[in-house]
C-alpha cells in the first residue's frame, strides 16, 4: 500500500549547520517536524518558499498519490512537482579553531621597530540568517558542516584577521611585550572588526578568542629591545623595593625607641621619681666627677644642683654639702673665742654631716678625709 504522506525530521548530528532531507518530491500532507534551535526552509520547484520554526508544519507539495502517478508518466516517471526540505541547526557551535597561515608584519607601536607575529585561537558560530546562509554557501549540497563552514571562511577570515591584527595593535597601542595581559582587549577589539564580516553570509559571530600570539624569539632586534624593556621595569621595581625597605628601617627604629621610653617611663615610676629629677641627678654626677678634690667652692656649686633632685632627700643632701662647703670655704672673720665644748660640738655635727655623704657615695673617702682635716684645722 502506498504511502499518503511521509514525515519529515532532522537526523543530523549537532556540529552540522545545514542538513538535507533525503526524502524528496515527497507527497502532499507530509509532517514536516521541526524541533527547538532549528529551522527548516521548504524548497518547491528550486524556489525556497517557507521558512519554518519549531514545532509540527503540514506541506502542500501537489504531490497526490495515484494522480500523481498518473501524471509522472508524462514526464518519464519523474513529478514535475520538486519538493525538497533543508534543516538549520541554530545552536551555537563552540570551538571552532582559527589560525593565521602567515606572519603578520607590522610597526610596533611603542618602539616603532618593524616586527612579524602570527596568532591562533578558537571562535564559536552561529546560524543567524538561515535562508542567506543556505542560498550564499550551501546551494545544492547536501551538508553543511563545521569544517566545511570554515573552509569557505578561510580565504577571507585570514585576510581580514591580519589586517585587523595590525590595525588593533597600533590603535590601542598595546606593546608585543604586553600583549599576554591585554588578550581579553585584543580578543574584543578583533570580533567586532569580524562581526560584519560573518553577518554577510547570515552567521553570528558569537566569541572570538586569541589564545597565542607566535612571537620572534630569537630575532636580534627583537630580543634587543625585549631587554630594554624589562631592564626599565627591573630598575623600577628595584628601586621601590629599596625605599619600602628604608622606610620599614626607619618605622623599626622609631619603634625602638618608643619602646625603649616606654620602658624608662616605667621604670621611673616604679622607683618614684620623674624624668627631670633623674636628669639632675645625671647633672650632679657629672660636675661631682669633674670637680678637683678640694675645690670646696665648685663642689658646693654642683651638690647645691641636688636641691631639685629627689624630693626631701636631695634637699638635705644639698643642704648639708652647702653648709659643709661653705663652712670649710667662708673667709675667717673675728668671732669671740668659743667654748671648747662649743667648738666640739660643731666639728661633731659637721663631721657627722659629711659622714652620711660619704655614706650615701656622694663624696668619696679621700674628700671625706680632706674635708674632715680641714675642719679639724679650723679649731686647733
């Protein structure tokens, strides 16, 4: 029994962009099955009529079973109704490998030095305009896949991708010693030269991507110029490492210090005294150590420093050394005779004073027993 109407669908695989039905002059009411991301051109008589999207389509073909028959007979058994369908497949197809054949020469931008690169990467396509892309490229093949897409697009893809390799290099002014960072702009800047270019053919250019850039390594002038390149750079860096050390040696020390006067801080604290008490004692120090034994006078200056220092303690220490000094250095003045038990009584009490100096180790034990011989002196 014959047929009525056949059913029609895609049987390709999803790395082909176009496909044709191998069913032909198929009768009238044939299904015509089109599934999402597809589209399906009906050819009548070597015309492209409709163009349908997804879902279930009903075809007039005028195609009749028995009539049919009969008026093939006239035509040697052929109809003279031709009717054939052409599946699109709209996904977006990945991975597509691009690659220019030859060296791209032009001028580098930064240098101005004349310089050949190749480059290579990947691209996705997609089928945009279904019926342009089916009477531009496919005509009356049969299939349309993605290595004969490319190969149509190759002549034409590596001319207009080394002119465009020139042309965004010297626009953006991306240096060959820099190009590895700036691939993303670089990648960009190309597709969008190339979009008009693929959309005349009814293909979308969906990514374009330079993965490599082949470059001179080797060349004598290439190289020259790549080492003034990241000798500036080095020199850069180098230097800005020194100051960031200077300044983490500077930041240590002054560090050292706070430290260090926090520390002497406490220290006073604890023991009861204030800094500028303990710079009269360093004062005092110092003039008890350059002052000549026996020169009462300038000892009496420097002990006479103490009388800051120290609270009551330094008060009375410096009061006694005054009065001890200025006892043993005062000009003789006629005085009454004295009572000997007087006299004892004074040379006990300023011996005694000078006693618990020496003890405290504000004088040594050769300035005691100057002093004390001078006041013996005095009431012999």
């Amino acid at each position: 029994m014959a047929k009525i109407a056949d059913i029609i669908k895609y049987e390709g695989d999803n790395s082909t962009f176009i496909w044709k039905h191998p069913n032909e002059d198929f009768n009238s009411l044939t299904q015509l099955i089109v599934h999402e991301s597809q589209e399906a051109i009906f050819f009548m008589n070597g015309q492209a009529l409709d163009l349908f999207g997804p879902g279930r389509h009903t075809l007039e073909t005028q195609n009749i079973p028995k009539l049919g028959k009969a008026l093939n007979r006239t035509t040697g058994g052929d109809t003279p109704f031709h009717c054939e369908v052409y599946f699109i497949n709209k996904t977006e197809q990945m991975n597509i490998k691009w690659g220019t054949d030859s060296k791209v020469q032009y001028i580098e931008p930064t240098y101005g030095f004349p310089i050949s690169i190749g480059a290579s990467g990947e691209m996705s396509l997609r089928a945009e305009d279904s019926r342009k892309l089916l009477l531009k490229l496919v005509g009356t093949e049969n299939l349309l896949g993605q290595q004969k897409l490319v190969g149509f697009f190759r002549s034409f893809l590596m001319t207009r991708v080394k002119t465009y390799i020139a042309q965004v290099m010297k626009a953006n002014a991306i240096n060959i010693f820099e190009i590895d960072e700036n691939l993303t702009l670089f990648s960009n800047s190309i597709k969008n030269l190339l979009v008009a270019d693929f959309a005349d053919y009814g293909v979308s250019l969906e990514q374009f991507f330079v993965t490599n850039v082949l470059k001179p390594d080797g060349d004598r002038q290439y190289e020259k110029f790549k080492e003034l390149h990241f000798r500036q750079y080095a020199d850069i860096a180098e230097a800005k490492l020194r100051q960031q050390v200077s300044v983490i040696d500077a930041q240590t020390e002054a560090q050292k210090v706070v430290i260090d006067s926090q520390a002497q801080a406490t220290k006073r604290a604890q023991e009861g005294y204030t800094y500028a008490q303990e710079r009269g004692f360093d004062v005092a120090t110092e003039v008890a150590r350059n002052e000549a034994v026996g020169e009462f006078t300038n000892m009496g200056v420097g002990f006479g420093t103490m009388a800051g220092v120290g609270g009551a303690v330094g008060g009375m220490v410096g009061g006694m050394m005054n009065e001890a000094v200025n006892s043993a250095t005062a000009p003789a003045t006629p005085v009454p005779p004295a009572q000997p038990a007087d006299d004892m009584a004074t040379f006990k009490a300023k011996v005694d004073k000078l006693t618990m100096m020496k003890e405290a180790g504000m004088i040594s034990d050769e300035e005691f027993n100057t002093m004390k011989a001078k006041l013996l002196s005095e009431i012999i």
